[in-house]
C-alpha cells in the first residue's frame, strides 16, 4: 500500500470526508486490470497534492459504499469537495486526466 493513498473501510471513509475539505475515493477492485494500473499513477498524483485526501475503497468488501456513490465500474475516481461529489470519473485515467479531475 502506497504511503499517500490508503485503503479505507465505510466508516473509514466517512470520517475521512467529515475531516477533509478535498477528498479523491479510488474505488476498486483487486482483480480489476485497469485498477492495478492507475494505483501507480494515483500515488504520483497524490504525492503533488497534500491539500487533497487521497483513500482506496474495495467494491467487493465495501458494498454499501459502493451503493451510496453509485459506482457500477471499476476503477471509479470521485472527488468530495466539502461533503458533497464535486467530480467523478470512470476507468482508468493518465496524470493529466486526474490534475484536470482534481481542478
């Protein structure tokens, strides 16, 4: 697990949005191709931005937040701006795509 995005569990991730302005939800899958290949490009992004919070959720262990952000795709990226979805995207996305995602 990288040092600048963790795995969080629902509660995890309530608490990590009440706390934080700016919040990045990778939500994932660990047998998702496309998954595997963004963690990388996530980290990098992640180390650039210590204003925003950068969290993993695991689709298959995460089902109710799963269902509370709509997501039906793996790797879905939904960014929180305080408390509520400013922004989301689906699949997997290179360093400028997720900079023009975070704004």
């Amino acid at each position: 697990m990288s040092e600048f995005v963790k795995e969080v569990n629902g509660e995890e991730l309530k608490s990590v949005i009440a706390d934080n302005d700016r919040v990045l939800i990778d939500f994932f899958a660990t047998w998702c191709g496309p998954c595997k290949m963004l963690a990388p490009v996530l980290d990098s992004v992640a180390s650039n931005h210590p204003d925003v919070k950068f969290v993993k959720v695991d689709v298959d262990k995460e089902l109710q937040a799963t269902r509370e952000f709509r997501v039906t795709a793996m790797p879905t990226l939904v960014l929180v701006e305080n408390g509520a979805v400013a922004n989301r995207s689906v699949g997997y996305m290179p360093v400028d795509e997720i900079e023009e995602l975070l704004g």
